[in-house]
C-alpha cells in the first residue's frame, strides 16, 4: 500500500480498492484469533495515521479500518471512542469535499448511533442533525426534518425503529436445524400451495425486519370463510380517511349507497360488500388480540398495474380506550411499500370508532406477499408492543 502507481491513483489516494480489499481480509483472519490481531494492530494504527481523510476516498478508507478494528481483537486504544465517531461524522458533514449522498448516509449513521450511544452524544447527534433542516439542499434538508422528529415527537418509538434488522427464518430452514416448524413457521402453513412459489424465492425476499426480531411468534392465520360479518361502520371509516382513491369503492348502481345512515342502521350486508371494493376480496383479520382488531380491504389499482391498496381498519372492543396507536409494517425486498397517514391515534372504546389507514404495495414480480407488522399504542397508563406476520392475502390479488 505504500507504492505509488498512476494507474490506480483516486485523488491522490494509491489504489484505495486495494486497500479495501486488504482490510477486509484483515478483519477475517483477525476475528477470534488473539495472536494474528496483535500482529494486525501496528498495521492498522499505520494505515490510519497516513490516510487523507479530506478526501471521500479517505472516508471510505476509514470506515473499512473501524469495522477491522471492531472487528479483530485489538487493543483497546485502537478502538474508537463515542466522541471520535461523532466527531468524524460531523466532519464528513462540514467537508466541502463530500458529496449529497455522503452527507445523507453521514446524517443516517448519526442518526442509528443516538440509541447506541450515552445520552451526552445523543445530544450531540442530535443538534448535528437539526443543523441541517434549514439546508438548501432538499434531500439533506427533508431528512434533517424527518430525523429530528424522532427526537421529539417520535422518541418514544427511537430505539424500536432503529434496532437490529435480523433475517427472517423460513420453514425450509427450520426444517434443516430440527426445529419445531410449528413455532418457527413464519410462512403460510398451506405448504402445497406455495412450494413452487417457495423454490423461486431468493435472499433478496427475506423482509427487511425494520420492527424488531420477532423470535417464534406465531403466523396469524385467518380463514375469511369463518369471519363473521364486520360491523357497519367499515365504510364509513374507509370514507373518512380522506382519500379520493377510497370512494371508487363505493357501488354508485347499488340503492343502499344513498341512504347510508339507512344502511347502517338496518343491515350489515350491503356495506360489507362494499366494503370489499371492486375485487370482491373479503376482509383479512391481520391482528386480533386484547380487544383490539386490525382489518384489511384489499384492491388492485386501477391506474397503476401491480400496486395494490389495502385499507386498514383497527377497532377497540375494550372498555377503555386506546391512545397513541402506531401502525408499521415491513415487506421483502421484491416489493415497495407506502404507509400514508392514518386517521388518527386515539382509538375509541368499546367499537365506537376506529382507526383507518392506507397501504400501498407495488408488486412488479407478481409474487405472493408477506407483511410483517408492529403495533404500539398506550392503554390505562401501559405501553404495549405488538407483533406479527400477515401471509393470508388473496392468491389472485396479483394475477
């Protein structure tokens, strides 16, 4: 690394992807080997010391000497200390030299860091993120905005929207390790319906776990056969969300769809069947737990091929109510998912009103969809967290 060749010269850096490349290799031999990382330190401490870091190149150069050195056994005065981090961070994000992209992953990393560091640092973070909010570059300025609402507004939820993102665990792979399928069963149970969906599914469908590990949680399995009829107030509640996309569900042809208050008084039957959209697609119960029940009304998108919208519906059956509610949700990597703005957060007891929320998912590949979901909400003075995995969506939803 110490020679000099014109060829590969990067802003007067000598062949940086070597370099790359080398401490990689590093951090593999190094990892539980206590004698190969005493030899690796005075190497990393030199390479280091001797890197620009006024350059971007020098940047990714350092980054790849912090992971070795987290990585390896080293010494401790070769790791490095919370300040330092946040320091070098903040020096990417003030360097003329780094580019849009640079400071937006600067700003993504200070912002994962806050809940990994002590509180003083977190103060720190997030005065270098709110700095940025009244930049002139769009990009850096709408994701200053967004972050820094999770230091007030959203701060309750931080730690959970930042955690660790493991992979999901298919039956496939529980079935090699002798475990019990049934507890580790994160698929649809109906194995003969999708087995050769399953042998087409690559790495990339593992969903992004952006909510949590959710250990053996139990698929919510759901027949639509037995679902008793849902209340009257559904189409009410999907019109109330405010969305011009939501009426084209309703029938114009169908008399009851003028005298709804009539509807909603006499009979179940016509709404429902409205409320099931043009597809015809019956309710799927995504959640039902401790009172509270979470329902989706599938429909394809007319304008837009592959892009479906599933209206949410949650109700409270409980005699206090629920307040604080917060929706998430999580696909694989195949499909792309948009969360628009529910309703509300408070929802009422004893089902006298809900909360009603729009999901949009593009599905280019036409492959069946799995969504994990996170709930959050506050009931009689106690936080709760939700978990779960909804798979029982219509098969001709993507046809």
């Amino acid at each position: 690394m110490a020679g000099y060749s014109p060829e590969h010269d990067v802003s007067g850096v000598s062949d940086p992807f070597l370099q790359v490349k080398i401490l990689r290799l590093l951090r593999i031999l190094g990892r539980m080997d206590l004698e190969a990382s005493e030899t690796m330190n005075d190497i990393l401490a030199q390479v280091a010391t001797n890197t620009d870091t006024s350059k971007n190149v020098g940047h990714a150069i350092l980054y790849e000497i912090v992971l070795t050195i987290m990585g390896i056994q080293s010494e401790a005065g070769l790791r490095v200390k919370e300040e330092e981090v946040v320091s070098i961070l903040e020096k990417i994000l003030s360097n003329n030299n780094s580019t849009v992209v640079t400071k937006e992953y600067a700003i993504t990393a200070l912002l994962k860091l806050s809940t990994r560091f002590s509180e003083a640092s977190g103060k720190r973070i997030k005065d270098a993120i709110t700095k940025y909010s009244r930049s002139t570059v769009v990009e850096l300025q709408q994701r200053s905005i967004e972050y820094s609402s999770l230091f007030n507004k959203y701060d309750h939820m931080r730690s959970a929207l930042l955690e660790h993102m493991p992979l999901i665990e298919s039956k496939r792979q529980s079935m090699f390790n002798n475990e019990n399928i049934q507890d580790n069963d994160l698929l649809n149970g109906e194995v003969e319906r999708t087995n050769v969906q399953n042998v087409q599914q690559t790495e990339s469908q593992n969903i992004l776990d952006l909510i949590g590990d959710l250990g053996t949680d139990p698929v919510i399995n759901t027949n639509p056969d037995s679902q008793q009829p849902a209340a009257a107030t559904d189409l009410l509640d999907l019109l109330d969300v405010g969305s011009s996309s939501n009426t084209d569900n309703v029938n114009i042809g169908t008399p009851s769809v003028n005298n709804l208050i009539d509807g909603f008084l006499q009979s179940t039957t016509p709404l429902n069947n409205q409320m099931n959209g043009k597809s015809g697609y019956p309710p799927i119960i995504a959640f039902n737990k401790n009172g509270l029940l979470i329902e989706f009304v599938c429909e394809k998108d007319e304008t837009q091929v592959g892009v479906t919208t599933i209206n949410l519906k949650a109700t409270n059956s409980t005699p206090l109510a629920i307040s604080d509610f917060v929706f998430q949700a999580a696909v694989p990597k195949s499909f792309q998912l948009q969360l628009l703005s529910p309703s509300g957060n408070v929802i009422p007891a004893q089902n006298k009103g809900a909360v009603s929320q729009i999901i949009k998912v593009n599905n280019p590949q036409k492959q069946p969809l799995r969504m994990r979901i996170k709930l959050s909400y506050s009931q009689n003075g106690n936080t709760v967290t939700e978990m779960g995995e909804v798979s029982n969506f219509p098969e001709n939803l993507w046809q």
